[in-house]
C-alpha cells in the first residue's frame, strides 16, 4: 500500500483513465490537474482551466477516453482529447445551484449530475445538433443529491441524498437505448421512476454503490450508519450502526463484501451475508505505523486524569496512512466483482493505492468473503 | 352595565392546565412513577428505556420520561455503572446517549458529574458513532 502526496490542498475529488496511468484531481480549486506516472514518481500532464467555481466532481470514461467534469458553477464540461489538448464542450444543466457529483453510465453514452437544486439531471449527446442535451429528474426528490452511481444495465440510477433516503430511479432514455430488461429492482422503468427507497437510516447519505451484479445497493449515512439494500419482490433492507465517526464514501470489492472510508481516515471493511440478511463489521483496513510506546511520567498520569479525567493517554498524531478525512474511494483494477486494488483520497491532499491482498495477509482476521 | 375588569387578559388564561382532574394520557414511565426498588436497578434501567417518547409532540410527556431516566440514573451506583451499560444492546446504548446529552441541556448540582460517569460508560460500550447519533437524529427523545 502507498501513499502518495500530491499537495497540501485537499482533493475533492479524482478520476482514472482507463489503463490506470493517468489521474484526473481536483485540489480544491477551479482547476483539474492530469498526473502522468513515470516510474515512481507523479507528473504533472495537463491543467483543464474551464469552470468559474469549484470543482466538485469528475469522472473519467474508460473506453471513450472522455471526462466529465462538474462545479459549483453549475456548469459540466465534457472534455474530449485532440492531440494533446483537453477541449472542454459545455453542457448545460439548467440549474440553479451548484452540481455535486457527476458519473458516466457503464456504456458512457449518458453521464448523470446530481445537485444542490434538488434534481438530477441526465444528459445525453444529441447527435443532430451536435449537443449535449440534459433531462431532469425532480420527484420525489427534496434536498441536494450528494452521490450518484449506475447499475450495470445502463438504466438505473442509484441516489443518495441529503433528504435522508437512498433512492433508485430509472434513467432510461429512449432516444439512446433499448429498453431495458427487467431486473431485481423492478421491470416496468420509464424514465424518473422510482424504483426504490430507502427507509430506518437518519442521515445525509454521503456514499452509494450498486455490487458488480446490481442487485444490491450499499449506502454510507451521516448517522454512522452503513446499509445494504437487496432487491426482490420486496426488497430487504439491513444497516449497521458503527461505533466510528461517519463514513462518507463506500464502494463494493467483491459481490459481499464493501469497503468504506470516511472521516476516521482509514478504510474498514463490511461483510453482508445474504442468507441471514445481516451485515458485520470486517475490520479496520490500516496498517498502523508501529510508534515507541513511551512511558508516562507520574506528572503526564496527573495531568490527563487532571484534564481529561482517564488515566490513559490517547495519542495525539493520527496512526493511519491519511491524515485527514478520506473522501473518495475508487476501484483501480478487478472491477466490483474481484477488486484487487483500490485507491482513497483525502482532505489531506494524498492519494493511498491499497493492495486487497496483502492487507488479508496482513490483518488475521480479515476475511473477503 | 358597566365593565368590572379594565383589561381582558384573563381571556388568554388556559384554565385546562390548571384544572385539577385534568385529563393526562399516560404514555410510558408509569411503571416506575414511585420511583426505583433499591434493589432492581437493571430492571429499573431496562423499564425507563423501554418505549421512549420518540413521537410525541407532548413536550410534558418528554420532560416526564427524561425526570424519570434522570433519577434512575443517577440512584445506580459508581461501580454498577458499567455492568448496567453493558447489559444494553446497541439500540440501548444510543438512547442511552441521548438521554444523557438531553440531561447535560439541563444541569443541576449532581446530574453533571453523574451523567458524565455513565457518559464515559456509554461511549466505551457504543464509540464515536452513539454520538453521531444523538448529533443526527431527526425525532428526539
């Protein structure tokens, strides 16, 4: 596992290309910058000046070789790649406040933004006018939208808000596809359906994902709380209250297990087994920096039990790999189905690739079911 | 006739509140209004989280169901602290910390220094997270 430093400033957010050399970040500011690897070390390729206000999600195609970025300026530019240069296209949102996220569907013919407007839009290329053109999806909607992410059958949408509720919308457009098969969610699916909704968890949902399959989806709330939704005739839902601060990104590595970060700055793991629709704790994915343990002094003993009435000293540097909140996590190869590596980013402006394999050798009680 | 009264504010008195045989609709906590057996603690524990005031829109049965956890709270020895918390489920525990902090809003001589004991109990039993809770929770206790 390694951890790179790319600046001071927090990342908001980041994107890979295809072939995992290139990455997309945004450090805080109007700006995305392309690293370049070469060897060991992070080049900086291109810089994509186009958005008036902060940048606040991007993704990057892997087979069109295409990004779409996202800001506060309510604006998305798709970026397309002419020799060397990044050339920006517009899209207009038709929002009135800031976008929050942006993904590209699993067959990057639709990217859908969510936003503090209370709506998400879904935009498609028109070929006759040579133009990105945006539909919304308004009901039942009733705070910003904070995450976004596809199922594999380029259709349905799955939202978590700041309404409380995880939702699935179909996003079928038909001017671009087929329709759609029916799948464990439902199978009637015109577009701005909801297909689900989430109930029990109380708490902005910061992080949403589909599993490799589609049939389940996991969700990440402000309460502390991890959830895990299977579809079916009556889809069953199950969460799990942490004991940790709350996790604000989750993604599945295989089809029961997740991984999910948030503001205690390392990456935990949880299992879901179907049978008994339950979801456990895995274990906290960090390898602890081993520090010398120093004796305490009688005069340090006094001065906690004086202060903060415990005998025991808590350390005050962070033991974990990041030294800030984590808040994004990605696949980099294996997809959701066998994830092999991922990587998190942070408020702290670093970027750490995690190996899955060695982290189970190296904590004994982890099982990737 | 000539008025007697000069001004008509005896019109806002609600007379309903100070009626006597006033109407109370008794919502939970009235197992225990003579207050704890010394002896059964844990049961009195276990009886005062039961069916928390989570719904109502009541504020007199909240405040009610908050007297009632305060005063077994705070009739619970120092060390039966912790065995007490720890026959607590998950869900226990959160409500525990929620009366706790709506138990800090108010504080009197003693409440502090107890309920910063249980605190101390309740968040080794329910981590950072049981706090988070109490941050977020949409419907108060």
């Amino acid at each position: 596992m390694s951890l790179h430093q790319f600046l001071l400033e927090p990342i908001t957010c980041h994107a890979w290309n295809r072939d995992r050399t290139q990455i997309a970040i945004s450090p805080n500011n109007h700006e995305v910058h392309i690293y370049k690897k070469s060897g060991n070390q992070w080049v900086k390729a291109h810089e994509l000046k186009e958005h008036n206000g902060h940048i606040t999600g991007i993704d990057w195609a892997p087979e069109s070789n295409r990004i779409v970025t996202c800001g506060t300026d309510r604006n998305a530019y798709v970026w397309t790649l002419k020799g060397d240069v990044w050339k920006p296209t517009l899209v207009i949102l038709r929002i009135n406040r800031a976008a929050r996220c942006v993904t590209w569907s699993p067959k990057e013919n639709k990217f859908a933004v969510g936003s503090g407007s209370r709506l998400i839009s879904v935009c498609y290329f028109e070929q006759e006018n040579d133009w990105w053109v945006c539909k919304h999806i308004k009901k039942p909607i009733r705070s910003t939208i904070l995450c976004l992410d596809w199922h594999p059958n380029n259709v349905l949408l799955a939202a978590g808000s700041c309404d409380f509720k995880c939702r699935i919308f179909s996003a079928y457009i038909k001017e671009v596809e087929e329709k759609p098969a029916p799948t464990a969610w439902g199978s009637k699916m015109p577009f701005g359906e909801v297909m689900f909704e989430s109930t029990g968890t109380s708490g902005w949902v910061h992080g949403v994902c589909f599993s490799d399959s589609g049939n389940r989806v996991a969700w990440a709330s402000h309460d502390s709380t991890v959830a895990v939704a299977e579809g079916g005739k009556t889809a069953v839902c199950t969460s799990l209250s942490s004991e940790t601060l709350p996790l604000l990104c989750v993604t599945f590595i295989t089809e029961n297990s997740l991984v999910a970060a948030g503001h205690d700055c390392y990456p935990v793991l949880f299992v879901y087994d179907s049978n008994n629709a339950a979801l456990s704790f895995g274990g906290k994915l960090d390898v602890p920096k081993q520090s010398a343990q120093k004796g305490m002094t009688a005069r340090e003993r006094f001065q906690n039990l004086d202060k903060k009435a415990s005998v025991d000293s808590k350390e005050a540097v962070l033991e974990s790999v990041h030294k800030n909140s984590i808040s994004q996590i990605s696949i980099l190869n294996g997809g959701k189905a066998k994830c092999a590596k991922f990587c998190t980013t942070g408020m702290d402006g670093g970027m750490a690739i995690w190996d899955v394999k060695t982290l189970e050798s190296a904590m004994k009680d982890l099982k990737i079911v | 006739m000539s008025k007697n009264t000069v001004s008509d504010r005896f019109r806002k008195v609600d007379i309903d509140e100070y009626d006597e045989n006033k109407f109370v609709d008794e919502e939970d906590g009235g197992e225990n209004q003579l207050g704890p057996d010394e002896g059964n603690l844990m049961g009195a524990l276990q009886a005062v989280l039961k069916n928390p005031p989570i719904n109502t829109k009541n504020q007199n049965v909240k405040d009610r169901a908050e007297g009632l956890v305060l005063k077994v709270l705070s009739s619970f020895k120092a060390s039966d602290i912790e065995k007490a918390v720890q026959s607590l489920d998950k869900t226990g525990v959160d409500l525990l910390m929620k009366y706790i902090y709506k138990g800090f809003e108010k504080p009197t001589d003693n409440s502090s220094a107890i309920l910063l004991q249980w605190h101390e109990k309740a968040l080794s039993a329910g981590g950072v997270g049981s706090i988070v809770r109490v941050l977020t929770a949409r419907k108060t206790v």
